[in-house]
C-alpha cells in the first residue's frame, strides 16, 4: 500500500481522520511508507507478521472506501495481476 499511493502528509491526515484509524493502524500505515518492513514493524508492535499482513489488509480496503467518498484521496495504483 506504502508505494500504491503518493502520500503526502495532507493525504495521510485526511484518510487517517476520514477511515477514523486506530493509533495501531496509524502507526502501521506510517512506518509502512517509510518503507518498515513487515518483520520489524511485527517485532515494534509486538504483533505477528499475520497480524501485520491483516491490518496491512484491511487498511487497503477502508482506502479504497474512504476514497471512494472523499475527493482529496486519490485513488490507489493497484498492481496489475498475470494469468
């Protein structure tokens, strides 16, 4: 998600306060773009990597609801997908 989207501050406020994020989620999301990986952002939190990868999960999809409904977020480049 980190390099799904331009983040810029505004980007980052607006969709934490629109999603109404948990400071668990914010944290994640914010050492997701600085580029954390999953095993270090796990072992800061205390949580496991599966845990990270559902919060990760979940987070995508309140952004592309929260998106959806706000104007000032843009909408995430996803990944194209090979068959």
């Amino acid at each position: 998600m980190a390099h799904e989207v331009n983040w810029t501050k505004s980007i980052y406020e607006e969709f934490c306060a629109e999603a109404m994020l948990s400071e668990l989620e914010a944290a994640i999301l914010r050492t997701r773009i600085q580029n954390w990986s999953r095993v270090k952002q796990a072992t800061e939190y205390n949580l496991s990597v599966s845990a990270v990868d559902r919060i990760i999960r979940s987070l995508k999809q309140k952004y592309d609801c929260a998106a959806l409904n706000n104007p000032k977020l843009p909408a995430r480049h996803k990944k194209s997908v090979k068959k």
